[in-house]
C-alpha cells in the first residue's frame, strides 16, 4: 500500500512529533510511506512552550519528511493537497490532537483525489481546554475523513457525538520503545536527589491546568516524610502557581522541580528513579505518558477521568483512583505502597510490552484503511 503521512515530525519535538516518527517506521516495515510535515506548526506568538523545534542534544527520529503545509497560510493547503495527490497514496494518514489543526488538514483532506482514502489517529475530539472555534474547526475537519482510530472509547464516544455514524476502530496507545533502556536505579536516585529508602512518585511531561499538577501537590502534602514527589516537565504558561503550593506544602523540602523540557536522553532517568508515576488528570482522553511509563515497567495511578481507566485498570497496571481529588490521590498513593501492588503490576505490564507494540497498530490502522 502507498501511505502518504500528514502530521508533525523532525524538526519539531514532542510526544505527537515521537509518536508519528514510531508509526511512520511501522508502517514502512510493509508499506511504501512518505512523510509530509509542517513548514509552520504553530505562529510563535500562540505556541506556550519555550521552543517548537528540537534543541542541540535531543535526541530525535529524524527521519526524511516533505515540509509542505502551514496551519496559517491558506494557499500552502492547496500546494500540500497538490504535492500527496502528486505521490498517488491508496492511503492519507493524519493525527488530529486540536481544533486549530482542523481548518488545514480538513483542506488537505477534502483535497485527495479518488482512490486514496483518508484515516485520522485521534488523539482528542472534544478539546480539554475550550475555545470559540473548537466545534466549527472540528466539525470541519471530521467530515473531511473515511474513517478515524481512536486510542480510547472515550475519544470513540466523542467523535461520535459529534459525528454519528462515522467509521471507527480503537487500537490501545501503542508503548513508546525509542527511550532506550532503564538507567540504574541508584545512581539515577543520586542524581535526582531521592534517598535510596524513599518513595518516590513521578509526574512528568508538558504542565497543562488540566493535567492537575496542583491537585498532586497538594495530595503530596497529606502524605508522610517517607515519600518523594518528583515534578518533571515543561509548563506551558507561568509556573509561578504551584511554586505557591509548593512553598506552602508541610513536604516542600521533599519535592524535586525539574521544570523544563526533559530531553529523551534523560527520560530513563526519571522513569527508573520512580517507584510510580502519578496522572492527576482532571480530564483526559489517553495519555502517552503511560506508554513511557510502561516501557520503563512503571506503574502507574490515574484518575477515573476519559481512557485512563482503560490503560492503567483495564491493563492492571497501576491503580485508578475514583476523581481528581487531593484526598483521593493521597489515598490512592497510600493504598499502592502499603499494598505492595508494585510486582503484580509490573508483572501485567509485561503482557502489555507483548501485545501492543507499534507493528500491531500499524497492521490494524491499514487492515482497516482497506475495509473503507
């Protein structure tokens, strides 16, 4: 089959950068893919982060890619849309993670020509943070595609929603396996300033409201002397908040901030450090967090907001904790330490590392790709 893959890639870094450069190597293990990139992801004066591109020492995929499609430049839809119909694909694969990206990809793909049939990887449908155009953007975008994967049954209920009828498989997050092997656990501790005796609880990657970092912090300060809470992560917006929290936190000497983007070279470290890593989440869909997570046989504690539940509880990989509420994350903390639930975790997670690996997902994303 000839896959053309619409999305983001090298130079731009990121989880949907990471995940797209996995996906694309699946793929072209039996197919033959080109990838097409942004020229232009975002403007500079919307993007909340420090830098969209990837920094001297990242380590990053970069494999070939096309750069041909800016989110702000009408015309560019045109001259992406020409350039795949140029490659003739059977197949155009896009991710779809925010409404901002509906007006230019919707362009692209109502622009395919006839045989080549368009599927999206939905990472979200319904934002988490609203905006005016959110529903328009979206709406726009979805009716331009044959069909769509989503990662969750909450996104599938939500593309629903919004789009009854539409085609739709759910194939779960595959695991991420580009971080390389865990780092020694000792020396990773040292280095992150955790006691060899302590337990330590992980929260990493992007710092966003919605992901409820306040919420961990706070749960952290119900604990005991005995935890460590290591925040890793870039925030996008002001950290300036939980640095409050922090301060007024009974553990605040406890707390470790590492806030800034963590380079793939450093992920085993942070990941191998940990005892557990936390998603405090007050709402979600899937996260790829568990899929590094997962890799580095580290359980995980959610709460019981969109398709956490079926990552970590369905896998019986971690634990689930009723809401995204100080208490109840402090009692979910407490219950997975004092019940020794680590080894029978990582024990399911083992089965998940065999069942769900990238080649699998691309095999049932173009088994499907042919039905439609």
């Amino acid at each position: 089959m000839k896959i053309a893959y619409l999305s983001t890639f090298h130079p731009y870094r990121g989880g949907i950068a990471q995940f797209n450069a996995s996906l694309f190597r699946a793929l072209r293990e039996r197919n033959e893919v080109r990838a097409y990139n942004f020229t232009r992801q975002y403007p500079d004066s919307l993007f909340p982060g420090k830098t969209q591109y990837v920094q001297p020492g990242d380590a990053t995929d970069a494999l070939d890619n096309v750069r041909v499609l800016d989110s702000i430049n009408p015309l560019s839809y045109f001259r992406a849309a020409e350039a795949i119909n140029a490659f003739t694909p059977d197949l155009l694969v896009m991710k779809f993670w925010m409404s901002f990206f509906g007006p230019s990809l919707g362009a692209v793909a109502g622009r395919m020509k006839p045989p080549t049939k368009v599927v999206t990887v939905l990472d979200n449908v319904i934002a988490h943070e609203k905006r005016f155009f959110d529903l328009p953007f979206t709406k726009y975008f979805l009716r331009r595609n044959h069909g769509f994967v989503a990662m969750s049954s909450s996104v599938e209920r939500d593309l629903l929603s919004l789009s009854p009828g539409a085609r739709c498989i759910r194939i779960p997050h595959p695991l991420y396996d580009h971080f390389g092997e865990k780092a020694d656990r000792a020396a990773a501790r040292e280095r992150l300033g955790i006691g060899p005796e302590k337990r330590a609880v992980l929260f990493f990657g992007f710092i966003r409201d919605y992901k409820g970092l306040d919420l961990l912090i706070e749960a952290f300060g119900r604990l005991d002397d005995r935890y460590v809470l290591v925040i890793a992560g870039e925030t996008y917006g002001s950290f300036d908040a939980y640095s409050a929290l922090i301060a007024r936190s009974p553990l605040r000497d406890n707390i470790r901030v590492f806030n800034d983007y963590i380079p793939d070279s450093r992920v085993p470290e942070f990941f191998s450090a940990a005892d557990v890593c936390v998603l405090p989440y007050r709402s979600a869909t899937q996260s790829g967090i568990t899929s590094i997570a997962y890799h580095f046989d580290l359980p995980v504690i959610a709460t019981d907001v969109g398709g956490l539940a079926e990552e970590v509880g369905g896998r019986k990989a971690g634990l689930v904790v009723e809401r995204p509420d100080p208490d109840a994350i402090a009692a979910g903390i407490r219950t997975y330490f004092d019940g020794g639930m680590k080894e029978a975790c990582v024990a399911n997670i083992a089965n998940v590392k065999r069942e769900e690996s990238w080649s699998n997902f691309a095999e049932k994303l173009t088994r499907f790709a042919a039905t439609l």
